[in-house]
C-alpha cells in the first residue's frame, strides 16, 4: 500500500508538473503571435516609407540635376548674370545636394530597419513553431499520464505488450520529428536560404541596374516569403489547426480533408448530417483527432483510392464513420500498424464511447465511433 501512495504521488507531481510546462509554453506561444502581430504591421509600414522616401529620392535626384545644369550655365555665362543670380545658382545646387543626400541616408536607414524587422519575424514564426509543436507533445503526455492506465493494461495483456507499447509511442514521436523536420528543411528552410540569397542579389542589382530592377526583385522575393510563411502555416495547421478553435469542428475537417486529398492525390468524400451547434472545445479537438488518426491509418496502410468520412450530430450523440476502400487486414491478427488503432480505442474510451472496426482483406476498413456529448 505504501508503494502505491508513492506512486500515486509521482504521478500527481509529474501530471502538475508537466500541465504546468505546457501552460508555459502556450503562453510563450501567445506572446511570440502578438509580437508577430505588431512586427507584421510595421513591417508594412516601414516597406510603404521605404518606397516614398524612394520616391522622394528620385524627384530630388532630378531637381538636383537640372540645378547642376543651371549652375554649369550660369558658371559658363559668368558675365551675363548678376552676383545674386549666380549666388542664388549655387545655393540652390547646394540645397538640393544636401536633400538628395539627407534622403538617401534615411532610404539606407528604413531598408536597414526592414531588413531587422523580417529576420525578427522569421525568428518568431520558428518559436510559435516550436511552442505549437512542443505544446502538442506536451497534450499528449498530459492526455496519456491522466487517463486511466487501468483500460490501458486491460487492452495490454501481459508486460511484454506493455513495453511494445511504450516503444511504440516513442517510435511514433520520433516518427513524427522526424516528418516535421523533413517537411521544415525540404519546405520552409530551402526558402529561407533563397531568400537570403535573392536579399544579397538585390543589393548587387540596386548597384548595377539601379532601383527599378530592384524592386522587381523585391517583389519576387516577398512572393517567396509568402509561399514560405504558407508553407510553415500548413506545417502549424498539421499539428494543431488554428481554425478549430474559431470556425468549429465541421469546417476545420473539411479544411482537413481538403488538405489530405491533393497531398496524397486520391479522393476522400466528406458529408456531414444533422445539428451544427459548436461542442466543447476539448470534444472537438477529441473528435478531430480521431477522424486524422483514422485517415493518416488509412493513408498510410490501407493504400485506397477513396475515403468516405461521415459524421452525424445528434442532441445528445455525435456518429463518425470513416470507411476506405483499401487492401484491409484480419482484426483477429495482431500487426505492427494496430497502435494507431489502440490510440484510437484508448481516446474513445476516455470519452465513454465505444469503437467499432470492421476490415476484410481486400475489402476495406470501416471504423464506426459514437461518443455522448454536450453542446456549448
């Protein structure tokens, strides 16, 4: 008894402390988005000063040039002018000089300000990155450390599954790095670098071809950084879509859906019945989990041509069906793949719902789920 009073403290403490953390982390999370927030609007408006000091530059390039041309005239007619006209000649020259020069200066110091402020940004979407990523392994401890490892070990029958288990979890985490950090380094990493690259190459074309040639670029180069600032927010939109929270479960999973289907180039059916009230948050992001745990399983096992997902909102009982028309496999067998399946099984269950999967070989899968719920 003394033993398990023991254990039952370290696992309330690690629970505190690991809910703790993930408090933490959200906030730094939420402080990053805010900064980026106000950074993004004075970028823009830095970039809009920088192209009417530009603007500036060039019409006091032009009056400094036509009062050179006076002043060169008035020096060659000498004796056809008065001293007040010649003196009026030079100062002038000199005014515009000292604009055209106080003018570049500050176009210099606006380009310079533009550039911090973009590194700051990049520098901030890696953290609000990061934070997003850190604080779903953080749900998944949390969600795994609370429930009741009881249904765990009546799922588990002996310890040698039970180590298979914990294995599995961590070969999924690391699965899981490992695919986010192809994605950053094949997607959003490669435009960084040419991006840092296309930025040398303007300064070089600004020199050589002057300011026209150079905006081109410019705007060749924000198109990359916006190709890239989607690419990081689809790699965000993976591990925790932002819409859940404001559009809701139905719109969220179609998005989802949407997104899975031109990735793998196949077809998945999405159709939704009955009330479209919004659920607890923690029931939606349960719901949606379930429904990207089942098609990634698909994806990734069954090799189908089409998907259907179905879900059906009753008053008090939501229905989700997902079925694939794939090689199938023997539900009596156990694979390598049934983790995901046990995942499943395991956040249903938390939910007091029951699972119900049926697969022939050949023939395809149909995973039905009907969980009790409580609208908000």
């Amino acid at each position: 008894m003394e033993e398990v009073k023991v254990l039952n403290q370290i696992i309330s403490q690690t629970i505190d402390t690991v809910s703790t953390s993930r408090e933490k982390i959200f906030e730094i999370g939420e402080r990053s988005r805010t900064e980026h927030v106000y950074l993004s609007k004075e970028l823009e408006q830095t970039k809009q000063k920088v192209l009417e000091v530009i603007e500036k530059v060039d019409k006091s390039s032009l009056n400094a040039r036509h009062a050179r041309n006076r002043l060169a005239k008035v020096s060659k007619e000498f004796n056809n002018y008065t001293n007040d006209e010649v003196r009026a000649a030079y100062e002038q020259a000199s005014e515009f000089q000292v604009e055209m020069a106080v003018l570049q200066q500050e176009e210099k110091l606006l380009r310079t300000r533009r550039d911090d402020i973009e590194r700051r940004l990049r520098n901030l979407q890696d953290t609000i990155s990061r934070a997003e990523q850190l604080s779903v392994q953080m749900s998944v401890v949390f969600d795994f450390l609370a429930s009741d490892l009881k249904k765990v070990g009546e799922i588990i029958e002996d310890a040698k599954e039970k180590q298979s288990f914990g294995l599995k979890i961590i070969e999924a985490q690391e699965e899981e790095r490992g695919r986010l950090s192809r994605e950053i380094h094949d997607g959003p990493a490669q435009m960084m670098a040419n991006v840092m690259l296309h930025s040398e190459l303007i300064e070089r074309i600004y020199n050589e071809k002057g300011i026209q040639e150079a905006l081109k670029e410019i705007r060749g180069l924000r198109i990359m950084v916006r190709s890239s600032l989607a690419e990081v927010r689809r790699i965000i939109y993976d591990l925790r879509p932002m819409a859940l929270e404001d559009l809701g479960l139905v719109p969220t999973l179609r998005k989802y859906l949407e997104n899975s289907e031109e990735r793998h180039d196949l077809t998945i059916h999405f159709k939704h019945f009955g009330i479209d009230n919004r659920l607890e948050q923690h029931f939606e992001i349960a719901l949606f989990r379930l429904v990207q745990e089942a098609v990634q399983n698909a994806l990734k096992h069954a090799k189908p041509s089409e998907i259907l997902v179905k879900i059906e909102m009753k008053p008090n009982q939501v229905m989700v069906v997902v079925k694939d028309d794939g090689i199938g496999f023997n539900p009596s067998q156990k694979k390598e793949a049934s983790f995901g399946l046990i995942g499943m099984k395991e956040r249903v269950n938390m939910l007091n719902g029951s699972i119900t999967i049926h697969s022939e070989i050949q023939q395809g899968t149909s995973i039905l789920i009907q969980l009790p719920i409580t609208t908000v």
